[in-house]
C-alpha cells in the first residue's frame, strides 16, 4: 500500500474520532444549579463569605453582642445623691482649763462662790502631810466674792469659781511681812501661785482641797463667819 493511501486513511480516522467526541459532549447533561453554587460558594473570597453572615445573623443574636447603653452621667449622680445619707452636723466647744470627769473631785464638788460664802477654813495637810502650827493658815469668802486669808501675811482679792477652779480675778492685797518661821512665806508663795493661775477646788464634807500639779492644799471648815 503507498503511502498516500495509508495518509489518506489515517485522516479519515481522525476525522472520525473528532465526530465522535462532538457528539459526547454536546449530549452530557449539565451541572445541577445546587452544584454550581456549591462550587461558587466554595470559591468565593473571604470578605464576600464575612457579608453573607452578618446579613444571616438574626437580629435576637444582634442585640445580645450589642454593648448594653450606659447610664447618663446625670442620672448617677440623683441616684448617688438619694443613696448618700446626710451627715449630722457635729459642734465642738472648746474648753480652757482641765475637764471635768464623771466622778472626779471637780465634777462631785462644782462649786460656786454662793456655796463657799461666809464659811472660814484653816489649813490641815500640804502635800499629804500634816500641817501643824500654832496659828494656822487660813481663807474664808465672802457674798462678794472675795475671798481673805492670812498664810504669813494678811491678804484679800476677787476670786471666781469656774469649770472647776478658784481663780484670782487680780493681784491679791498683802501686808509685806517675812515669816521664816515654819516656811510661811514660801507656803504663802505657793498658795498665791495656785490661786493667780487657777487651783481645782473640791468640797468633800468639810474638807475644802485645793490643788494645781504636785501642789494639794487641805483645808478643814473652822466656823461660818456669819455665827
């Protein structure tokens, strides 16, 4: 066989393989639409998968991932206003001299001048011992409110009974004599000391004390001035 006829043959052969191939693929049935947009699905970007769900979300999953709204400020503050209970108004007074405390000398004995009047003391213990003396020292008051004394020298002034302490209003009076004898004048110093100062003065029975610091004056009631 030449060959141009073995060409010729082998090119009817592949005309008719070519048919043949047309023909199947004009008669395949097409891809379901279910497929085809499962496939697109597939092969859709990201983004465009992000914007399908949040148009699918329901709006009940909506407001649960919504941030709840805050207060006003304004309205915390009425509610914080109402709440606050008020605060109960406290007055301090201010007090000179020691204070008196339940059951101290001071507060048993808060004397007044009107209660001391008229009646004359003579001088029993200095600083917790015994005083013993011939004349004994002695002070007495008056409805004047003076009170008059002699220690080792004769003396007078005004005096006030305040917060619990007999005070000289100003300088006492006195005769100017030295008494060296049984330490009158320094006990007289110490008297006047206590007195232009202040000295806490109680009344237990008849037993008037008078003291200020390490000094305690007992006197004893002699005789009301009025007799």
């Amino acid at each position: 066989m030449s060959n141009r006829v073995m060409i010729g043959l082998l090119s009817m052969l592949l005309a008719v393989v070519a048919a043949g191939c047309d023909q199947q693929k004009s008669e395949a049935p097409a891809p379901a639409p279910a497929a085809v947009e499962e496939t697109a699905a597939a092969e859709a970007p990201a983004e465009v998968a992000e914007v399908v769900e949040a148009i699918e979300t329901p709006p009940a999953a909506l407001e649960e991932t919504a941030p709840a709204a805050e207060a006003p400020a304004e309205e915390i503050e009425v509610i914080e206003a109402v709440e606050t209970p008020p605060v109960a108004e406290v007055e301090i007074a201010i007090v000179e001299g020691p204070i008196p405390v339940e059951g101290s000398p001071a507060d048993e004995t808060a004397l007044t001048l009107e209660a001391l009047a008229e009646k004359k003391f003579e001088l029993r213990q200095v600083d917790g011992a015994d005083y013993h003396a011939e004349q004994r020292p002695f002070i007495s008051f008056d409805a004047q409110g003076l009170v008059v004394g002699k220690v080792c020298n004769n003396f007078r002034g005004p005096v006030k009974v305040e917060g619990g302490l007999l005070t000289l209003q100003s300088a006492a009076a006195a005769t100017q004599m030295l008494c060296p004898v049984n330490g009158l004048s320094d006990l007289e110093a110490k008297l006047f000391d206590m007195l232009n100062q202040g000295a806490e003065i109680s009344l237990e029975g008849a037993a008037l004390t008078l003291k200020r610091g390490e000094n305690v004056f007992v006197f004893e009631a002699a005789t009301d001035l009025a007799e």
